[in-house]
C-alpha cells in the first residue's frame, strides 16, 4: 500500500551555502530497511521538481535508523543571495514528509 | 564529570537562556554560540566605522547580569562574541563587571594578512565553486579561520573565568573544557569526536532539547520555559544530554537524532578544526526522563588545513510583496506578477535573476506543496538581485503602484516599498593549518 513517508520517519533539514541536507529518521529501527529501499536519491530529486537544481546524494545511517540526504544547488545561491522566503533549507525536511512510498501491510 | 550547557544557539537566540541556565541549577561551563557565516562582515562594518565595536553587543550585558552568580558558582563562560575585535569586546566584559577576569583567542582574523597569504600561493579557493580569492579580492569584507579548541582550553588554563574568542567552530567552545578538565590530547581522536559530537548535539542551544522537533511536537511540555542543553562529559568521553529539572521541552533519542543530523553532510567525516568526527559509530540510549547517554564515537585525525569563513560584497537585491484576496487570488497574484516582469522589461532593467514565490501556494515547499483549490489569500512576493544598485532600486517603485494600475484588490504594502539590501556573501576556503597562528591573552 501507498502511504506517506510522515507516517515512519520523521526529518530535519538545514543548510550549507547552496546545499540543503535533510536528515530522515526512521520512528522505529524497523522501519528503516523500508527507508533504504523506497526513499532514493532519484526519488527524493524527483519530489523536489524545480527547487533542487542539483544532484541529491544519500548517505546511511545505519545506527540512528537515519539517512541523510544532500541537495546540491537547492536554495538559489543559499544563504544572503537567496531570494526565496526559506533561503536555509529549514522547511526542506517538512516538504519531505509528503513523499509517497509503497510499504507491505506486514511491515508496519 | 563537568557540565557544559549552550545558552545561545545563535546571535539573536532568546536572552534569557544564559541567565536561566545560571540559575535554575547545576553548572560547570557555559557555551554561547554568537556567530553565523555572515556575520563577521557585519561586525567588520562596524569596527571600521568604531574601532571600539566588532563584537557581539549581546554579550558584554549578559555578563553584568549574571557575573555575580558565576563567580559564586565557580562557573566559567565561553563564547565567540569576540567577532572581529576581542580585546573591544573583553573591555567592555570588564566596564559592566570588574571582578571577572577576561582572556581572549586571537588569530583567527586573517583579513591584514590576506596579500601576504595569497602572495604565498595560498590560493584560497571556494570550496564549492573551485573559484580562486584571487576574482574577488578586491570585494572581500571579513576573512577568519575556524580555530580549534585547543588554544581555548589554553584560555581556560589560564584561570580567566570568562573566555572570549572571535571565529572557531562552534563545538571547539564545548570541547574546550573537555580538553582543560581531562588533559585529552592532539591524539586522542575518539575522545576529541565524542566532544566534538556534544558540541554539535548543544551548538544550536533548544533545537535538542523540544525546539523544531517534529516528533510529537503538540504535546511537548512548555515550549514557553524551554530548557536549553547541558551535556554531561565523562572522562572517558561517553555523555549524557539534559537539561535543568523543571525545564519545559523534552529530550530523548528521537530528539536527539534530529539534531545529529542538522546541518551535516558525509555523516563518516564529520571535518573540524580538533578531529574528524564518525557518526556512524554513535550510540544513543534514553536514559530516564529527558535524558540521552551517548557513546562509542569514534574519531580519525585533524585535516591538516583550517577552514576559512570569507566574506564579500556580491551585489544588491530586494523583495517586494503584494497581497491578493479571493476569488481568483492566485490568478491575481499571478496577473500582478506579469505586469511587473513587463515593466521591468520595458525599462531595460537586467537582473541576475527575479524570483516570483505565491506565499500561501507554494512559497516554501513548491512542487511538493499540496494544491490549493482557490484559497481565500495569497501574497505575490517578488525578488531582484543583481550588480547594479540603481536597477534593484527602480524595481522597488514597481509594485505599489499595482494597487491602483492592477487586478482587483491588492493590499498588504503598509510597510511602503521594499527596501534594497547589500548582498555579502561567503566564501569557504581551507588553508594549511601552519599558517594559522592562534594565540592567547588575558585582557586587564
């Protein structure tokens, strides 16, 4: 079934210069081979659209249940050149939250 | 055992944190975290305009207020409120409380030495871009390296109950003391990881302790009281993460997590000034009510360059916004939008880019946003940015006048038109670390 990524993992996000990073922590241990599987770099890209004109690079977390993930080129110039109202990236873990991912009914 | 605490995650972080922190309970050291990437232009603006400013004014009052209680409590104070200009910043510690004793770490600023660096074939080039200094030298504003923590343990053998620093990364403050304490060496690159991860769980003060906490966050207990972190270090460089008794927010492993990875990138190279943190290899368990333990962090050695925090003039920019009600609000909004654009156009006025954003449609979270189907308002909001002042200037007539000239009811430009703001920008770089020469003095 289809549910929203909110549903097993929660996420915080911020900024370096032009990058963003989103950290993707799973509620339960559990629940993160469903994060290794279904939340992808290409797949976190694609969610983003026109506000992620970089590439995304995933990296595990294995002990915190944790992914974090970096947005290359996401905030338009990030920082004091930005013009967009979140310039830091802090509202990048919530956009996440709405990420669609197929989950096994035996699985939560 | 020592107790660390974070009261001020930032310049502009809540007041009374510090003083509460001072009060409510228990307490060895106290960090204050002053300095974001830009801010050293700021204070090196304002020094030029006063020699005796440059520094965090937050601070010098802060200490007047709570210099009695940490002088009875035997607690002392590390914070990089030195900016640009320590020594001014030490004075004024001393006008408001004259029995505190003050030492500062200096050499960090590296702005009089930049043509003897580059002449050295220090290239300096932007970490992200690959660009040399060399193309924007003549607009640079600030340039400071981040120091480590070592020379701030050396301020702290020096028996100064407060420590001032100007640029250094914001765990050496809270690894400092760790180094003081238990005498951790160059060498010990676990113990100097651990505290550099406890520095980097406190850095941001309130965000590990309920603050930006997705989890559960409406029933977070007295958001209003909200404690801010004290880490408990070992000597063996396993902590734990709490806060005073009677605190608002809450703390515990899910917390916890989101903090580790704020503001992080390669979680196996963690790259400070002291070591290179692995966070991969943390283990975090709750332990009791709003209390975490942490160990096993496991380090690799210090790189053998410093990071450098540059500053310079990049150009001028300003945003502009007009609000539009219902019916069709978006549709207004995105009429008013191609009028203005239009008018820009036919001044002649170049940009380096114009940015339009639909607040209340999909300003921050764009494609992600879920739709709106007609929402009763929507505020049309404009950016210019670009070299030539005069041109993001002329932009800021361009929106008002749509009261009058555009699609039915805009409003919402009580606070006149927009303002047009410099743009300084940051400019990482690495240096070698020999050519960094940090140093210690007590300040009379």
């Amino acid at each position: 079934m289809k549910i929203p990524l909110s549903r097993i993992a929660h996420t915080r996000s911020g900024d370096k210069g032009d990058l963003s990073n989103i950290g993707v922590i799973a509620y339960k241990q559990e629940y993160y081979p469903i994060l290794l599987r279904e939340v992808t770099a290409d797949r976190v890209k694609a969610h983003f659209g026109d506000l992620v004109n970089g590439r995304v690079e995933r990296f595990e977390l294995p002990n915190l249940g944790a992914l974090n993930f970096l947005l290359y080129e996401a905030l338009d110039g990030g920082g004091t050149i930005s013009l967009r109202t979140d310039a830091q990236g802090k509202t990048h873990g919530a956009a996440l939250l709405s990420l669609e991912i197929e989950v096994g009914e035996d699985e939560l | 055992m020592i107790r660390i605490a974070n009261g001020q995650g930032f310049w502009g972080d809540w007041l009374e944190a510090p003083v509460r922190l001072v009060e409510q309970g228990p307490l060895d050291y106290l960090m204050l975290d002053y300095l974001a990437e830009v801010t050293m232009s700021i204070l090196q603006k304002q020094k030029a305009a006063d020699p005796a400013l440059g520094y965090a004014r937050d601070f010098p009052p802060l200490i007047g207020r709570i210099a009695k209680r940490i002088r009875e409590r035997h607690i002392r104070v590390l914070a990089n409120a030195g900016g640009v200009n320590a020594i001014a910043c030490a004075k004024e510690v001393l006008r408001l409380a004259p029995d505190i004793k003050v030492a500062v770490v200096l050499g960090d600023d590296i702005l009089p030495a930049l043509d003897a660096l580059l002449a050295a074939g220090h290239e300096m080039r932007n970490m992200d871009t690959g660009a040399p200094l060399s193309t924007i030298r003549d607009r640079i504003q600030s340039a400071n390296a981040y120091l480590g923590a070592f020379p701030i343990a050396e301020a702290l053998a020096t028996g100064a109950d407060v420590i001032i620093t100007g640029r250094c990364t914001d765990s050496a403050l809270a690894l400092a003391p760790m180094i003081h304490e238990f005498g951790w060496g160059p060498a010990d690159h676990d113990l100097l990881a651990a505290g550099t991860v406890a520095g980097h769980i406190i850095e941001c003060g309130a965000q590990c302790t309920g603050g930006n906490c997705q989890v559960d966050w409406q029933t977070i207990p007295e958001l209003a009281n909200i404690g801010f972190p004290i880490v408990e270090m070992e000597p063996d460089g396993s902590f734990a993460v709490t806060k005073h008794l009677g605190t608002g927010g809450r703390i515990n492993t899910a917390v916890v997590k989101e903090q580790l990875l704020y503001e992080i990138g390669d979680p196996c190279r963690y790259v400070m000034a002291d070591c290179i943190a692995d966070f991969t290899t943390i283990r975090l368990f709750d332990d009791g009510p709003d209390r975490v333990r942490c160990t096993g962090v496991r380090g690799e050695p210090a790189p053998s360059t410093l990071k450098l925090s540059m500053s310079y003039h990049y150009g001028w920019k300003a945003i502009g916004a007009l609000v539009f009600t219902w019916p069709q609000a978006l549709e207004k909004a995105k009429t008013a939008d191609r009028i203005v654009r239009s008018h820009l156009d036919q001044l002649g006025l170049r940009f380096e880019k114009i940015h339009t954003e639909y607040f209340g449609v999909n300003a921050c979270l764009g494609t992600a946003a879920p739709p709106v189907a007609d929402p009763p308002e929507v505020e049309l909001r404009i950016g210019v940015r670009g070299e030539d002042r005069k041109a993001v200037d002329r932009f800021t007539r361009e929106l008002i006048p749509l009261v009058l000239n555009g699609p039915p009811g805009a409003t919402g430009y009580g606070e006149g038109r927009p303002k047009v703001r410099e743009i300084v920008a940051y400019w990482p770089a690495l240096i070698p670390r020999e050519a960094i020469h940090p140093r210690v003095e007590v300040v009379e």
